[in-house]
C-alpha cells in the first residue's frame, strides 16, 4: 500500500455526499487539517475513475486508527500465549495486559478490550460507508467490480480479528445501515460456525473478482483472498459452538478439505519461501512485498505527512539501548519457553516432549534451529544483526531490570543505524515504515499441513512441513545468521522428518513446526485455542515458566473463560439488551 498510502496526503472534499465527509474527517487529525485539492459532485463521486478517492479511507484506517496500545496484530493480546511476556518496566506499566498474561484478575472494564474492540468497529465503520457508496455506482464497470472485492475482504480481515478476540461479535456487513439497525445489532445472531461463514462469504465473493496482481501495493490479489480463506476454513473446522464451554467439539472434514482446496500450489504461482526468514522483516524497499508476502500492511516514510504513515503499533516492542532508543519501551519480550522450543536432537529435530531443565544460552552445546536468531535476541549476540549493539543480561536489554528477562523481539524491530531513515523518534517513542506481513507462504503451506494431518493424510502433512525446515536448514549456510556459529559459539542443526507418522504424531509436528516459523507473529495464542489445546499448553507453562520467573507464579488460566477476551462491560451496558457476555461468569 506504499503507493496507497503516499494518496492520503490530498485531502478530498466532496459536496452533497455526507457520508463520504464522515469518512474523510474521521482520520483528519492524523492527516493534519489539509487544503481540499478537489470538489466531486454527488454524480462523480459515482465515476469509476474517482472511486479511489471514496475508498482511500478505508485502507487509511489499517494505518491511523490503530495505535501501540491497540494494535492490529494483536501482539498485545499474543502475549496470553507460552510465547512471550508483556514485559515494560514492571507489572503496572500496562497492568490490565499483565493481568491478562496471568488469566488472573481480569475485569470486563479494562481498558484494552474496549480499545480494540471501538478500534476495530471504527475501522468496520469506514468500510461500510465505502461499500454503500460503490453500491451507488455502475455495477457493471470492472473497477468498481475490484474495488468492491477489496473492501469486502477488508470487512472480512477486521471481523476475522474482532472474532479470534472476541468469540461472540456483531457483524457489521449489511447495506445502508442506519441509528435503528445499529442499535439493533445482536452478537449472538449467529452461532459460532455461522459466524465464520459470514466471513468466508465476504472472502468468496472477493477470490471470484480480485486479479492476480496488483500494481499497487497492498491491494489484496486472489492468491490473498486464497489464503485468508484457507485461514477462516481452518478455524472454521475446529466447531466451537457449545454455548456453554469453548471447547473444540469436533473437526469438520468438509472445511478442512477447503483449506487443502485453497492452499493449492498452483494458486501461488507468483509467490515462494524467501532464502532467509528475516528478509520478511526489513524495512528497505529491495526486500519489502517480497515473493513471500502475499498481503500485508503497508507503512511509508517521506510522504508529505509529520512522520509519515508510520508503524506506530509496534513502539511499545523497542528496547531501551541508551543513547540509542533511550524511550524505549520494551515490551512483548520473547519467552524462555519460546527459546528453548528451538532446541534440536542429533537429528536437527525438535525436542517435541522434552522440556528444558536450564534454559538454552549462547555458547552450550545444545544444537538449535537458526530461526532462533532471526525471531529472539539473546544475550550473546549482536541486536539486530549489528555487532556494534551486543546484547548481555543487564539493564540495557531489559528495562523490568530482568524482570520479564533479556530477550528481544526482533521481527518486529529496526537496526539503531538506520534511524532516520527507516527509523524514526517521533515524539520520544520510535516508530519505522517496515511492513507488517499478515499473510506469508510459509503459513500457507503449514496451513496445507495441517489440515492433511487433520484428514490422516500424514504423508502429505509431512512433506509440506519438510519444505519449510528445508528454508531453515539452508539458512546454516546461507543467512543473515549463517556465521553466527564461528563467531558465537552456537551450534546449528536442522533436518528434516522421515518414515510414516500417525495422525496425532503428524498434528505435534505441525503444532510445533507453526510455533518456531511464526513465532513473535501473534498467532501462537489463537492457535493454542483453535486446537483446544490453550488450557493445559498455558497451564504447563506457567508451571514449568514460573520456576525462574517469579511474575507468572500463582498464574492460573481457567477453561471455558480465558479462551476468549470478555465483550467490553461498556458495550453490554450499552446494547439495550442486544449483547450477551462470553462463558466463563465474567
């Protein structure tokens, strides 16, 4: 969306046609006051050629409604996970995420539920108001066709994270919405499973019209309505509709089949693994929308706004190097669990039962996968691949003083050197114009595993997870961390699966195989709940976590209640009846 984004620089008046002012104002402070460039009359407003001028908004609001506290990764909500701590300077530097970590003391009126939530219904609100504006237009011009498709898969992004966050949601899909209908809405109209068709049907219309390509980037093609559709079917296929419990109580076959359908190879012609993981986390244009990144958000820098169209939802995750990011914030701080889930056997696999009695550091001779190096900075080695920043255990990498440990995100961080330039200080917190990828190859085909593993087609599960650790047995030799072992002591081993597996063998490799490629990529919670697994994988964690971590001792996660966040107490008083409250006596 870089060429998207540089549009938002004009501002668009547009005269007898209300419902397009609304939109443009409702991103007017972010934009500065601007000088209108142009006066559209109610007729062309409806002109193909200035469609772009009606939906701008709505892609806008990926980038300006979002903030650190309410990001739309949702990384501050992946840190429920065995991934990652909140982290900060300690436990009352975002106390309701801290409690949320702990699935302890969580009350309906914290203030990060209802953040999200008016976040994500305010960005709902553009892309309504831009679909009943196209519907006025020439249904039969192919661009109004496209762009139509395009903002019914931007419906369909924000119900998809309204849904993994909330379970019991309100659509906003209907056409010409007024006071009444929205005062009417109901977050049980449809059962858990009809929910997620509500989605898919956004998707499938917008898979029959989207191109292949986009000349602009950021635009969804086919191949990321594929994806996302083969994403929704997957969590589909875990039923979930027991009102009374959110535990997985069967697995679809019929939507599963649909993920195999949508994960086809040759609906991906145009898009491959990339030779090293981190070329999916640079900031510079040679690498940015790679030939991995089947959709992402697009960030700009230099575009005529104050800072730019910047990744203000990721400052929170800067680390606090002195001189360097002194207000930076650190958090979303990679766990030891996370770090010792790298750890290999001779045979360069993973230890799938064996949990660590010491933690891995840098310089045993504990075997591990390189995607460590790339996803977590461990004391040890260099931050950010920059070896004038080493990183070691004192205050300088953690500002809790080691409290949520030493570790560092790195996916979502900056080399320091290329402040100013894709770094920015902007108002004493640091933001960057680096992507933000939502859908990847890799996750295609561990999507494509998992449902042959689901199916008991293990031998087809098998291969697709050998084509990703086959990119990670490569990046021994041949990556930004392919000398790491001459130089730091580390030991590398990576080999691929074997033999015939069972069903349940083939679904603990996949599980384990989606944790080390996408992790510190906010899916690991909500793959903890699809599965059904969230209660005892976050249990064990806690137990075995808060042996050396002393914030998570008393941490208990409750089934049937911490799967989901509790619908905001604001939005339950305010529904005149309309909302009921998730399970779990909130």
């Amino acid at each position: 969306m870089k060429t998207i984004i540089n549009k938002l620089s004009s501002t668009i008046t547009v005269i007898g046609y209300c419902l397009l002012v609304i939109i443009l104002t409702s991103c007017s402070d972010f934009l500065e006051e601007q000088v209108p460039q142009a006066t559209l009359t109610q007729d062309e407003v409806k002109d193909a050629k200035y469609i772009d001028n009606v939906i701008i908004s709505a892609y806008a609001g990926l980038v300006t409604i979002e903030d650190m506290n309410a990001s739309f990764s949702l990384w501050n909500y992946d840190t429920r996970s065995d991934d990652a701590y909140v982290g900060g300077a300690s436990f009352s530097d975002g106390e309701p995420f801290h409690r949320l970590e702990l699935a302890t003391g969580v009350k309906t009126d914290d203030w990060p539920f209802a953040s999200i939530w008016g976040k994500m219904y305010k960005y709902l609100s553009r892309i309504s108001l831009s679909l009943d504006i196209l519907a006025t237009a020439d249904q039969d011009n192919a661009v109004i066709q496209q762009r139509t498709a395009e903002m019914k898969f931007l419906r369909a992004y924000g119900h998809f994270q309204l849904k993994r966050l909330f379970k019991k949601i309100p659509f906003v899909n209907k056409p010409n919405m007024e006071e009444d209908d929205y005062n009417n809405l109901s977050n049980t109209e449809y059962t858990n499973d009809e929910g997620w068709q509500q989605i898919i049907n956004d998707l499938e219309e917008a898979y029959a019209i989207l191109p292949a390509t986009q000349s602009e980037k950021g635009r969804p093609t086919r191949a990321a309505a594929a994806a996302f559709l083969a994403k929704v079917y997957l969590y589909k296929a875990y039923h979930q509709d027991d009102k009374k419990s959110n535990q997985v109580t069967g697995i679809n076959d019929a939507d599963l089949q649909k993920v195999i359908e949508y994960t086809a190879p040759a609906l991906y012609t145009n898009y491959a693994l990339e030779n090293d993981v981190h070329n999916n986390f640079r900031p510079e244009e040679q690498y940015e929308n790679g030939r991995e990144a089947i959709w992402g958000i697009q960030y700009s820098r230099n575009d005529g706004t104050v800072y730019g169209n910047l990744n203000f939802s990721n400052r929170l995750i800067v680390p606090c190097i002195p001189k360097v990011h002194d207000s930076g914030n650190d958090f979303y701080k990679p766990s030891h669990n996370l770090v010792d889930a790298y750890r290999t056997n001779s045979d360069g696999l993973p230890l799938l039962d064996d949990f660590a009695t010491t933690d891995y550091a840098v310089g045993t001779n504990q075997t591990v996968d390189p995607r460590l190096f790339v996803t977590v900075g461990l004391p040890g080695t260099p931050y950010m691949f920059n070896t004038n920043f080493m990183m070691d255990e004192t205050n300088t990498w953690s500002r809790g003083g080691g409290a949520y440990g030493y570790f560092v995100s790195l996916k979502q961080n900056v080399d320091p050197e290329l402040t100013d330039i894709y770094l920015f200080n902007c108002d004493n917190q640091w933001a960057s114009s680096m992507n933000r990828i939502v859908f990847r190859y890799a996750d295609v085909l561990l999507m494509r595993a998992e449902a042959y593993a689901q199916l008991g087609q293990t031998a087809e599960a098998i291969a697709q997870v050998n084509l990703v650790r086959q990119r990670a047995a490569n990046m021994m030799n041949s990556s930004i961390v392919a000398t790491y072992p001459n130089k730091y002591g580390i030991h590398y081993a990576v080999g691929k699966y074997n033999g015939s597996y069972s069903k349940e063998e083939a679904m603990k490799i996949v599980k384990m195989e989606r944790r080390l490629e996408l992790a510190m990529e906010s899916e690991r919670f909500f793959d903890l709940v699809r599965w059904g697994d969230a209660a005892k994988v976050i249990n064990k964690y806690y137990t075995d976590e808060g042996r050396t971590m002393n914030f998570l001792k008393g941490a208990f996660f409750t089934a049937d209640k911490n799967e989901y966040l509790p619908i905001p107490h604001e939005q339950i008083a305010a529904s005149n009846g309309h909302y009921e409250q998730n399970c779990g006596q909130w």
